[in-house]
DNA sequence: ATGGTATATTCAAGGTACTTGAGTAGATAC
DNA sequence: GTATCTACTCAAGTACCTTGAATATACCAT
C-alpha cells in the first residue's frame, strides 16, 4: 500500500530535522514552527495573516505560534508602517539561522538516501514523485 | 526537496481516507483509530498493550481510543479467559467494515494516481519507494 | 465628514490526541 | 505466601489546533 511507503518516510524525514535542531541548540523549534521561517519575508517581515494562510492554520493559530518564536526570541513583531491594523513577523538574526539550517538538514539526508538507494535512482524517485504531484495536483 | 514531495500525496491520502468513512456513515472514525484495525486479532481479539505497541502510543492513550470505538458501536471489550488483567478488544460487526472500506478507499486512490501518472511509472514509483524503505529502514 | 462594512490581530474557551504519574487487580517467581 | 511484575485505568497536564467575540484600524459611499 501506498500509505506506508509515503509515511516512512516522509516522518523519518520530520525526526531527522527535529534532531539536527536540537542538536544546534535549537531544541525549541518544532513542526508546526517551520512555515514560518519558509515563507516569511527576512527583510520587511511579513503579516500573521499571511503566515497563516500560507501554513494552512487560523490567524489565532498563527499568532500563539509568532508569540512563541517570539518569547524564544527567533522573530519580533513590527508595526506596519503602512496599516495600523497589522504587525509584522521579522526574524531575528537567531530566526534567519534557522531557514538555513533546515535546508542542510534536509540535503544532508537527501545525499544519504541517494547514496544508499543509488543516485540514479534517488533521483528518479524524486522526478517521478514530483510528476505524480502535478498529475494529481490537490 | 523530498519533504514536500513526501508530505504532499500522504495528507492527500489521509483527506481522501477520511471523506470516504464519511460518505459511508463513519465519520467518528479518524486517523488515530485506523491503527486498531490494521492490527487487531479479528476473532479472538487483541489486548490494549499490544494495539498500543503496534500503533507506537502509550497504552493509556490506546484504552481512550478503544473507549471512543466502543461507546461508537465498533469494538466490544472482552475478559481474556486466560489472563484476568487483561480486556480483549475485539471489532463488532459495524467494525469489520472498517478494515475492508479502508483498503477500498486506498485502492481507489491508488488506482486514479496510477490513471493519472501512468501505471507503469507508478508501479515503478511505488516500487522505488519500497527500495528506500528497505535501504533507509528507520 | 461620517457612518457602515471589511480587515488584522488578540483574547477566551474548547476539543483532540497525546504524555507521565499513580493506583488497583491479577499473574508469576522464588 | 510474600514480593515483584504486568495490564489496565484514572487523573492531570501539554501541544496544537479550532471557533467565537472583542478591539483597533482601514476603506468606501454618500
């Protein structure tokens, strides 16, 4: 069944990055973290609004988690300068560390599945997963 | 990256398994619960411990999910004959259907993916898939 | 300009799916 | 037969989400 074989992996993929963050001293930041840091804008920041949509959560949601980078001092809240209804997400220079640390998470683990089920492979699986996400395309 | 490419097709997968149980009168079952069914002993039962086991949970968190099936009509708690600490939960009728509408639903799903990629790259895709699993193995 | 409506956020309460700790009943070992 | 181990349940607490309601600000039509 397709389930399992997506399932594995994909959560061996969430404790491999959930490990190499605690292990940079960055034990705080979880899951429901990550979106943030993937779609934020680093240099003007970015409406709760607007992470919440991105992430697939409500804006309460969304705010409980900002608060939270926040208290742990990986973004800040800014108010925009052009609506004064809305605040702006900003990561701090603790927060920018982060995007980028997934990313080395993720190729690191990349690079040791390719190289235990063979390059060509690996990347063959990649191109035909991708192709099965824009055939089906939810 | 893998992690969407993984991520994407699984919740897929949950939506589409989810909406089915709701199309056929079962929408109280959800994720958590599908476990019990993929594992439990359909004739004699299963004790809580070792669903528990099976679906990586703690055994408190299983005797709730086993509450919830049986106040549903999909479980009925039995005494083990041969160990009287033990319950025995064993699936109801109402809780046979379950297993067998869950590989439909799978099947259904799999079978639209494979009309949409091609069989013969899903097949591949799926065999690829497996490979990881048994190179990674987690 | 002002009144009505829409938007951005936050506060509050509640639900689900878990966790650990503690207690009880029954099984097992010496 | 006492001590220990096991199966289960009750209780309390946490993480992560939800909807509803309140507040401040923006926008828009008259």
């Amino acid at each position: 069944m397709i389930g399992e074989l997506l399932r594995n992996p994909n959560a061996a993929r969430v404790r491999h990055v959930e490990r190499g963050f605690a292990a940079a001293g960055h034990g705080a930041i979880h899951p429901p973290h990550l979106p943030v840091f993937e779609y934020v804008d680093y240099e003007r920041g970015s409406r709760i609004t607007d992470l919440a949509r991105h992430a697939n959560v409500s804006p309460q949601a969304m705010s409980e988690v900002v608060d939270y980078l926040e208290r742990h001092g990986y973004v800040e809240r800014l108010r925009d300068p052009v609506d004064g209804r809305a605040r702006l997400v900003r990561p701090t220079a603790r927060g920018r560390e982060i995007y980028a640390l997934a990313g080395r998470l993720v190729r690191g683990l990349e690079d040791e599945w390719s190289a235990r089920l063979g390059a060509r492979k690996f990347r063959l699986l990649k191109r035909l997963l991708g192709e099965l996400w824009d055939a089906v395309g939810d």
